[in-house]
C-alpha cells in the first residue's frame, strides 16, 4: 500500500477509513476472504476501545480533532497472521443450528459470540441469500472475516438445514472469540486497579502487549482425574481457557474433552478439534463414516491416538472407544471390501460408509458391528462386512503397532497402575450439543 492511499497519519496512527483501505488491500491474496468495513460497519466500534481482526485485537484511539485512529503496525501485523492461515475449503466444520435458542439482539455493544452472531442474522432475515442483501446497519463481517462468502448450507432429509464453514475459519474465530474475552478482561482488571500503586502479585494478571493472557501448553495436568469430579469444580472453565488445544496446539482450549466410556478426561482442546473427532451419530448405536476420518486416521493419526490414549481406560485396552473403534473398522479394516464405480477422474468409492453395533464393549462376546453401503448409486451394496468386537479390537491392536509404535509400546494393563476394578458405565449422550464433549 503506497504512502499516497494513507490518508490521516498521525504518528503511526491512521483514520478507521484508511484502516479498512489498508486492511483489504493487505489481505486482498489471504485464502480467506476479508471485509471492506472491517473498521467502519457493524459489529465493529472503535468506541468500545479496539477492533478485531481474526484473532488480533487492534486498539482504537481518539486522535487529535476527536477522530478515531487505530495504530497502523497493527492493522499490517493483524493482516499479516490472517495471511499466513490456510483454508480447505472441503473441510467443514458445522457451525449451527443445533438447537432451538431464544433470539437475542446482536449489537457493536455484545461480544462477538460468532456462531450466535450468525445464527441470529441468518434466522431473521432468512437465510443466506436474503442475507447477503443485507440492510444498511445489519452486521456485515466478523472479525474482519466475510463469512458469507465461504458458507455452506446443507439440507438433510429436505427438512431441517445446516450452515457449515471451513476449519480454519471455525479456529480463527474461536481464536478471535477468546482473544476479545481476554481483552476485555483485562482492560476491567486495568480499570479496577488503576488506584493501586503496586504491580499486580498475581500471575493470572500477567498480560502480553496486547492485552492477551497468553495460553500455555497443555503437559498432561488433568491426566487420570475423572471428569465427572472435575467439572463440578469452580473455575474450572476459566482453567481450561488458560490453555492451548490439546491437539493443534495453536487455537486456545474450549472445552474439556473426555471419554465417555470410562470417564476420565482427556485433555482440554478447541471447538474445532472436538467437532473432527466426534463421530457422526445418525442413532445412539449407528454412525456414518465421513470423508473427515481420513484425517483422524491417516494424515494427523499420531496425534489423534496419542489424544485417545490419554484415557487411561482405553490406554490400558489397547482400544478406541466404540464409536471410534467403529468408525476405524469401517474406514480402515473394511477399506478393501468398499466397492467403487466409474467417474470421469478414475473410480470413486462407492456410497456413504456406516456402521451399527449390537450389544456394547462392556460385553464384547455379544457386541457385532455391522459396516454397510448408504446411496450407492445402483443399489446394489449392502452390508459389505460383520465383525465381532473382539476380532475389532484386535485388528486395531496389529494396526496400532505398524502404524504407532510409541503409542502401543506405552498400551496395555501392564503399562498402567492404579486402574478400577471396573470401568465406568457408557455415558449415553448422542444428541446435538451434548456431544460436543464426546
């Protein structure tokens, strides 16, 4: 951006108009699409005291003459981080609707809570293309980011439909969602304390140059609490909020994931990450195989089963828990038995995957999981394989051990002291939000 297209340096310090020339301009290549009025429209205002873009909070200041001025540094080092993001746009992540909710005013005053944000503007005017004519004063961007270029509407069973955005997307905001929280928070703490000579002796108001309580790596703090005994600690969000995601190791932790067949906690981690591990339920006992677990077991598979193994429950089974296990079965030790169909690039593998059980893991001699064909396009492939849990469970201990020696080699009921005589019950939840802690 030329010196020319600045117009209002002061000191570092250029207008909210020239911020939004500077700020397009600089992301004009970014894979993910930006705002015109990143700055200037709603939900942005420089009267609260700072803007976000992405996951960056760029402080405003009242200049001379009274105008409002954001640091120029800022805006190109915010665009910068926002440049440096890739997006897959096939990797989806579903962001909403998920239950009914009443319907709250969204303003430049309320945080950014952005899946409320665009949840209540597509439910009040109507969906994506009646949104994308929006009126004048209704939320345009958020963060910055123009999510309704990159928004996917799904409708299933011609009925209920689902808006889905890419990952990156999804983490950015998340980022941005915790990064406005920790502004705030310490912007109140500054106001509170501005009376009081002393430094802050707490650590928890230690803050970083912009306002930002830093996240710190999670190392295995939570290992082998359960957490049915730990959620109903006080402070416990807040402590899970400190952290880093588990998993990415980039996007600040959100929620605290757990294994639902043994109950004990895994390790804290962020929306997105807890949204790709959980299984696709149709039922409580039958799940679909989507194109997200060549993730989970091939391109990032020593993470995932590093964060599945931080169970001590399954750790010392040498398991998945069932829906994983499942899941593996029909993806990984039924993949030969999948048939493809011509298409104009080569074959394609046919249909959807699925798999059901019978029984579960707690009696393994009785438990039978069924993979089948969904929409195959003949009609012609039904059930391609039925295998008994054991015989799951042990073709994933030989596939472990190829595929992750480090993580076998620390498995098994030898590995592990201090285990319960008996496992925790399965912890039925297959419904909407509720596996968001899956």
């Amino acid at each position: 951006m030329s010196e020319r297209a600045m117009p209002g340096r002061t000191d570092g310090l250029i207008t909210l108009g020239a911020a939004d020339a500077l700020w397009v301009a600089l992301t004009a290549d970014s894979a993910v699409p930006t705002a015109s009025g990143a700055f200037t429209r709603s939900p942005a205002h420089a009267r609260v005291g700072y803007v976000l873009l992405g996951g960056h909070v760029v402080a405003t200041v009242r200049a001379n003459g009274g105008q409002w001025s954001v640091p120029e540094v800022e805006v190109r080092r915010a665009a910068a981080e926002l440049n440096a993001v890739g997006m897959d746009r096939q990797d989806l992540v579903r962001i909403g609707p998920f239950r009914a909710a009443p319907k709250q005013e969204c303003n430049e005053e309320t945080p950014l809570r952005w899946r409320r944000r665009i949840t209540w503007e597509l439910q009040e005017l109507g969906g994506p293309e009646r949104a994308a004519r929006r009126e004048v004063g209704r939320p345009y961007h958020l963060a910055g980011i123009d999510w309704r270029q990159i928004l996917v509407e799904q409708t299933r069973d011609a009925t209920q439909r689902t808006w889905w955005l890419p990952r990156a997307v999804v983490r950015l905001l998340d980022a941005a969602e915790h990064t406005e929280t920790q502004w705030v928070q310490a912007a109140r703490t500054r106001q509170a304390s501005a009376a009081v000579t002393e430094p802050p002796s707490h650590p928890r108001q230690a803050r970083d140059a912009d306002g930002r309580q830093p996240t710190r790596p999670y190392n295995g703090e939570l290992e082998g609490q359960l957490y049915s005994v730990l959620s109903r600690k006080p402070g416990t969000s807040r402590k899970v909020a400190g952290w880093a995601c588990a998993v990415c190791r980039t996007a600040p932790a959100t929620v605290l994931d757990h294994c639902h067949e043994h109950g004990y906690v895994r390790a804290p981690v962020c929306q997105s990450c807890n949204t790709q591990e959980r299984p696709d339920h149709l039922y409580s006992n039958d799940i679909r195989v989507a194109n997200r677990y060549t993730r989970l077991f091939h391109t990032d598979t020593d993470h995932w089963l590093r964060h599945w193994h931080r169970c001590p429950g399954c750790r010392a089974r040498t398991t998945l828990p069932l829906p994983h296990l499942a899941a593996w079965t029909a993806h990984i030790a039924c993949r030969s038995l999948r048939p493809t169909h011509r298409a104009p690039r080569g074959r394609k593998p046919c249909g959807v995957l699925r798999v059901s059980w019978t029984g579960s893991q707690m009696a393994p001699r009785s438990c039978l999981l069924t993979v089948t064909v969904d929409f195959c396009p003949s009609g012609e492939h039904r059930v391609l394989a039925r295998v008994p849990y054991r015989e799951a469970a042990e073709r994933f201990r030989v596939w472990l051990a190829e595929t992750s020696p480090a993580v076998a080699a620390a498995a098994g009921p030898d590995r592990l002291d201090g285990l319960p005589a008996e496992f925790r019950p399965v912890i039925a939840d297959t419904s909407g939000e509720g596996l968001a802690l899956f």
